[in-house]
C-alpha cells in the first residue's frame, strides 16, 4: 500500500515520499538513514502504522532508530571521537537508544565507553544508569575520577559492598574491574575482594501522609492573652489572627503565647477569638 496522508495534499512537492518508502522497503543505506526516513514521514503526517504497512519497519522498529539517531546526532554535534561515530554508523542503535535520558556531554561519554568495550543494550542500560547517578554526586566520590568507565566502576564498587552473597558480590566485583579505567579505581575494587565488610545501605526515612477527614482536624491558632480572671483591657490587648490559605498559616509581629487547638466551630465563629490559663477549681496559684 502506498498512500499519502490525506492532511497534505502537496506533500509530493516538499517531499520525495516514495523514494523514502523505497529506502526503508530495500533497507538501503545504514540504520542512521532509516531513522532519518522515518522521521521525515512522520513530520509530513504518516503514522507509524502506514510506515510500517508501506515498509514492514514496525513501530516499535521505529521508535528505536528515530530516537537512536537523534542520540547519534547528539553525539556528533557534541565532538565525539571520530571511532566511536564509526562505530555506530552502521548498527548498535540499540544501545544509542538506552543513551537517550542522559544530557548531551552524558551520551557522548557513554556511547565512547560503549564503542570501546563493545556492550551491548543491556550493559548500555546499566552504564546509563551508573552515569546519571555518578554525576549527580557531589563532591565526587573519593577513589574515583570522573572517566566514564571509573562511575560504572563506582556503581558496582557500591552495590558489591551492600552484598553478603559472595557470588553476587564477586559478580559485581569483576563487571566493575571491566569497566574500571584509573588505577586508583580498580584498586578500591580489587580490595573488596579481601575486605568482606558488608554496609547495608539506610534507607532514606518515609515522611507519613496525612489525609484530613474534617475540618476540625486543621489546627486553630489563638494567642494568649493571660491568666484568668481576665480585664477588659486584656481582651482588647489580643493581637488580631487571619488565617492564611488552606493550612491556616498565621503572621504576625506581636510578640505573644499561642495555643494549637482544633478548629472547632466556637473558635470559627469567634469575631477575635483568643486563650487564657484558667486554673481548675480548688487549684492553688
């Protein structure tokens, strides 16, 4: 099937479709040109599932290359070395892909690191992991420096220590030394294999949620105006309280005691509601 989005009429003059079409029905030229193709035909209205009847390229096939490509381009604007741009002109968009949260100096760290050991998708997840958190730390880990491979070698150095499990904890061990690049870096690795202090990480404390049923659950502020019995003048020395927005914040400049009740309806109702310490009967002063 071959057929033009009905919402551009004149897309044959802005756009050679067929010759696009051709390209992806041949698979000529590289991944990169595919990719390129398909996103022209989706800028010019076609939907990922005409471009998939017209070439057999699925969508989801789609998704991967056109996004791949944008990392590729990324990567290219951002001086990547002329090896790793080789490297991927020709496959492992795969692994392009996984690069795809990462910023622009990110990507091109990790698709360098990917050409020169040759991962794939899967340990291409990981680095990307390993680099979003590596670089978010600051300052940076003592023992490391800020190459590529030394934050996947961080990563597993990290989660290698918060192992009891002696496979696990070799497993992590020997993927960290693949990737470790200083010396100082697989050092800190190669001691975790005779040093067997498990750290447990801590686990950062939950703050509770609160759902407030009823309105009396909000609490009321009321300045202290004294001790009872109480004067006239006492009551008029009573700073005025306006509750603010939905959590009833209060402001003010008057220097004063304040009390945290419920938001009762005779406090609501008060037009200047205050608090006093009346001592219970029969209590001496």
């Amino acid at each position: 099937m071959n057929s033009t989005p009905a919402n551009s009429p004149d897309l044959e003059q802005s756009l050679d479709v067929e010759q696009l079409l051709q390209l992806l029905r041949r698979k000529e030229q590289n991944w990169l040109a595919w990719g390129n193709a398909c996103q022209q035909l989706q800028k010019a209205g076609y939907s990922p599932q005409q471009i998939f009847e017209d070439t057999g390229f699925e969508p989801i096939q789609q998704n991967q290359i056109v996004v791949a490509a944008q990392v590729y381009q990324s990567i290219q604007s951002n001086n990547a070395e002329q090896s790793t741009l080789d490297y991927f002109a020709e496959r492992h968009s795969d692994v392009l892909y996984e690069f795809r949260i990462l910023n622009h100096k990110e990507r091109t760290k990790g698709a360098e690191l990917a050409a020169a050991k040759r991962i794939d998708a899967e340990d291409a997840r990981e680095v990307t992991k390993a680099l979003k958190s590596f670089y978010a730390i600051q300052p940076m880990p003592a023992g490391f420096t800020d190459h590529p491979g030394d934050a996947v070698a961080y990563q597993n150095w990290r989660h290698a220590r918060q192992k009891s499990d002696l496979q696990e904890r070799s497993r992590l061990i020997g993927q960290g030394l693949k990737f470790a690049h200083s010396e100082i870096a697989r050092e800190q690795l190669q001691q975790l294999l005779s040093d067997f202090t498990v750290l447990k990480p801590q686990a950062a404390p939950r703050l509770p949620w609160f759902r407030l049923e009823a309105e009396e659950g909000l609490p009321r502020l009321l300045p202290m105006v004294g001790r009872s019995p109480l004067t006239l003048a006492d009551l008029k020395a009573a700073p005025l309280v306006e509750a603010e927005q939905s959590f009833g914040i209060v402001t003010t400049q008057t220097v004063c005691a304040w009390v945290a009740l419920p938001s009762w309806q005779v406090d609501l109702a008060g037009r200047r509601p205050c608090g006093a310490d009346c001592p219970s009967p029969g209590t001496r002063p």
